[in-house]
C-alpha cells in the first residue's frame, strides 16, 4: 500500500550484529563471514578476516552529544540495531516515513576482506537476500535499503544489480566504480546501461573510491617525464572544493554523461553548502588548466562546463546544513536531499522534527517538499498516495 510521503531521511543507515544475516550466506563461507564479539571494554565489535576489528562506536548514538561514546557500546538496546519493527517505530518517534538507508558506511569494505572473490560474493549476495527477504519486506514502503554491489567487475556488478532489482529493492549503492577500481573504464559503460534499461536508481555514500592507492584517471597519454606537484588534472579540479565531486569530475572527463545523458547518481551525506563554491572554482580551474591538460595528458574538454554536469546529472545529500539550505538556489532546489544520517552521531534522532523547522523555517513550502520528500520519491521513483 502507498504511503504520502511528507518527509524522508535520503542518507539513514543499518547497523545490526551480522548473525542477523549472516545466515543468508551459503554454508560454504558461512564460517568467514563478519562475526560479532564482545571488546575488553564490554562494548560490540566485529571481527573479519584480512581486516582490523570494527569498533561500534559513533555508528549507534541517538543520544544526546554529551553522551556520545567512541566505544563501549552494545547492539542490544540502542537505537537503529534491532528488528524491523523496531526501525518504523523509531521513524514514526523521529517523524520520518521512509528511510534511503545506506548499510554501515566501513562493513561492505569490511568484507572485502575476504579475499577469495566468489566468497566476497557470496557475503554481498547474502546480505542483499537478508534485506529483501527479512528486513525491507516488513515494511516495504518504508524501509528503503539500496543493494550492495561488489567491487569484482561489471559482470559481478550487473548480476547482482539485477538480482536487487528483481526483488524489489529500490536502488543500489556503488562502492567504487562498476569495474571495481578507482577510476572509470570503458567497460563500466555496459553497467551505466543495464541501470539505466532497468531503471535502477544508483547511489554512493559520500563516493566511488574504494582504495586511496592507484591512478585517478587513465588519461589517454602519460607523461614521459617526472612532473611537479599538483600536475594531475582530476586532482587538480578539486584543490579548492570537495572531494566529493571527485569521482564525479572523473565521470565527466571519462565522457560517461555523454554517452549516457539520462545518468543520474545520487551522492549521500555530501553537504551542500560547499557546492556554489565548487561550480564556479571547478569551471575556472578547468579553463586555467585546459590546455597543459590536453598538452601532456590528452585529456580533452568536455562539450559542457564541468559545472553543468556537476549540476544536472548528481542529486546532493545534505543533513543538517543552515548555509547550504540559505544558499539552496545556486545548488540547485530539485538537485538535493536532506537525510537524518539516523542512527549515526551526525544526526539528531528524535528530533529531526525541530532540525527540519529550524533548516527550513523561512523556506517556501514547495521548495522545503521537495528538498525533504518530492526529489526522493521522484529519484527512486516511489508510490506516493496523495
């Protein structure tokens, strides 16, 4: 059944102990899976191989700032860790309807440490069947959790899109770029096409760079000499702004807007107040660089100003951001979306209700529906009763 939408957080988060999912994955791997212990400090952590122990710590608040905790804390009995049920109860308390909800930001790279790939699978397969046949499926509507995709390559990549879309699963979440690197690839092409035929909603939590290690771009000639600081251009695009526009100005310059002008990707718990600066600063570092670009790299310009791109195919995630939502027009109203970051310690469970008067108190009503609602629903093309 639709729910009207009034309100949804477009950047919340799943944190639960893994024996909650770990089920799902065959019985093959089960024992390589994520485990939960308990830490000399009494507090929860997870253990997985090829990794250092995740600590639950800021991941799990909705407490006041003064009682936030770097560690010592429990999934029992804290809020956003318990059972479906549990989560609409917590959104009915915050007065949110739905949630886009984001898996715990460190645990898919987490798993990766396994690294045998068909296991690596077999955790984000499982998982991916935890959501669809457990979690969202208790409350569908509401329960908005994106797909985790693998990082093993595109086919990998498209399988398991498929199979989110298939269940019904209202996106997916990239972790790098399709192929799996840090950078595009020609290949990726047939992922952005497989989303795009099946109108699959991608998104990525803050950004598409998996390692810090390797290049930023595969340019079409490499410099023969050694260059000074500050030479590569991708990097230098973003010197003065965020980095979250990153695999963005890649996208770009890799001519993946082009190719496909319909592409859309959702960024999460970006920040919007930093983008008026970056669009103008992006723009003008490209024309002072355009040409040694071209010169040693062969990296050409594309048919539009960066800016344009940055604008029109990407739909920001803000939380609570007073100068980004004052400066809402030059980021573009229809381009952003606000998110409770529920139940990390960036957000304010139960009381978004009063961070939403306080960020839109002087904002027109259409403008504050679509900052807050309408852009979702119409991103991840949700059943709105109205």
């Amino acid at each position: 059944m639709a729910v009207r939408y009034n309100v949804i957080s477009g950047d919340s988060h799943l944190e639960f102990s893994p024996e909650k999912w770990t089920p799902h994955v065959p019985a093959k791997w089960r024992d390589r899976a994520p485990r939960r212990v308990t830490l000399p400090n009494g507090g929860d952590g997870i253990v997985m191989e090829g990794r250092t122990t995740y600590v639950l710590g800021l991941a799990v608040t909705g407490k006041p700032y003064e009682q936030h905790r770097l560690d010592g804390i429990r999934y029992e009995g804290s809020p956003g860790t318990g059972s479906p049920e549990q989560r609409v109860r917590e959104q009915d308390m915050d007065g949110v309807d739905a949630e886009i909800i984001f898996t715990s930001v460190s645990q898919p790279h987490t798993w990766r440490g396994l690294a045998d790939d068909e296991g690596y699978r077999a955790l984000i397969h499982g998982y991916n069947e935890f959501l669809c046949d457990e979690y969202c499926a208790a409350a569908p509507d509401r329960l908005l959790a994106m797909g985790v995709i693998p990082v093993t390559g595109v086919d990998d990549a498209i399988a398991e899109m498929e199979y989110c879309q298939q269940r019904g699963l209202k996106g997916i979440s990239l972790l790098a770029f399709p192929s799996g690197k840090g950078y595009p690839t020609p290949e990726d092409d047939r992922f952005w096409r497989a989303a795009l035929d099946m109108h699959m909603p991608v998104a990525a939590h803050i950004g598409l760079r998996l390692r810090a290690e390797g290049p930023l771009f595969k340019y079409a000639r490499e410099p023969k000499m050694q260059l000074g600081f500050g030479s590569d251009p991708i990097g230098v695009l973003t010197r003065f702004g965020n980095s979250a526009t990153q695999d963005i100005i890649q996208l770009i310059f890799a001519g993946v807007f082009d190719r496909f002008p319909e592409l859309r990707i959702y960024k999460a718990e970006t920040m919007i107040g930093w983008l008026p600066y970056q669009l103008e600063q992006t723009d003008d570092i490209w024309e002072r660089s355009r040409h040694w670009a071209a010169d040693y790299y062969g990296l050409e310009s594309p048919p539009k100003p960066p800016s344009h791109y940055i604008r029109e195919h990407v739909l920001w995630g803000f939380l609570r951001d007073p100068f980004g939502v004052q400066h809402r027009h030059a980021v573009g109203v229809k381009h952003a979306l606000w998110g409770s970051d529920f139940p990390h310690s960036a957000g304010d469970w139960p009381d978004s209700k009063r961070v939403l008067t306080e960020l839109f108190a002087d904002v027109p009503d259409d403008e504050r529906y679509a900052m807050v609602a309408g852009n979702a629903v119409d991103f991840f093309r949700l059943d709105n009763e109205f």
